[in-house]
C-alpha cells in the first residue's frame, strides 16, 4: 500500500513539473521587433485587441460572446462580460528570442488563468507554428 501510495504521490509531482504555466518556444536568428509585429499583425486579423505592450512583453484580449462568452460567466465571479487574454513574453538569447505565453479569462472582478494540459499544449502548438513563420 505504501508503494501505491508513493507511485501516486511521485506520479502527481512529475505531472506538474512537467506542465509549467505557460508554453515556450526559441526563435533563432530575430529579434524582439519582428517577433512582436507578426504578434501583431497575427492576433488583429483574428480580431484580437492589444491589451498591452512594453518591450519584453505584449498581451491581446478579445471579448467572449456568444456561448463561449455565457460558459465562462459561470466560471468567474461578477455579472460583467469577460474576456480571454493571451500573454507573450518575450526574452533576448544569444542568437534569438524564447516567446513564452501563457493566458486567462478576466472580467472586472476576477482572473481565471488557464494552466490545464490540455491548454498548455493548445499554446504550444501555436508556438510551434509561429515559428514557421520565420
């Protein structure tokens, strides 16, 4: 029973080592301007809006609506709209930059970041085909 008991324990600790809080990719041979304008130019045309931006950081939000929007009303508190955010932090490396990002449902009372598998993975195949952009 002990060594089920270990297994578990052991088995729940490599699983939230293994998946971190946001998705992380390395782009060789740019640099943190290029990277952010295909952000940019990626996340408007799928109508996002830029929440925020400083050098090593750019965020966009985009309103839920519709069914999407109503199911994650019930998972924040507060009646206002919400919205989902998707954060991209962005670091200098020798000879390229890693893009980590990670993201949350928001509204005007509480932030629900999004640390599952399952959206972990979303994210980190969307890194991997950003990259194909370079």
């Amino acid at each position: 029973m002990k060594k089920l008991f270990g297994i578990v324990v052991l088995g729940l600790f490599l699983t939230t080592n293994v998946y971190a809080n946001s998705a992380k990719i390395f782009i060789e041979n740019t640099d943190i301007d290029i990277v952010k304008s295909k952000l940019i130019d990626h996340h408007l045309e799928q109508g996002w809006d830029i929440y925020e931006e400083t050098n090593n950081k750019i965020s966009f939000s985009k309103k839920l609506e519709g069914f999407e929007g109503a199911l994650v009303m019930t998972l924040l508190k507060g009646d206002s709209y919400p919205y989902a955010r998707t954060i991209f932090t962005l670091s200098k490396k020798d000879n390229g930059i890693n893009i980590y990002t990670s993201a949350e449902y928001y509204n005007s009372v509480e932030i629900h970041k999004l640390t599952e598998k399952k959206n972990i993975e979303q994210y980190q195949k969307f890194l991997n085909e950003f990259r194909e952009k370079f």
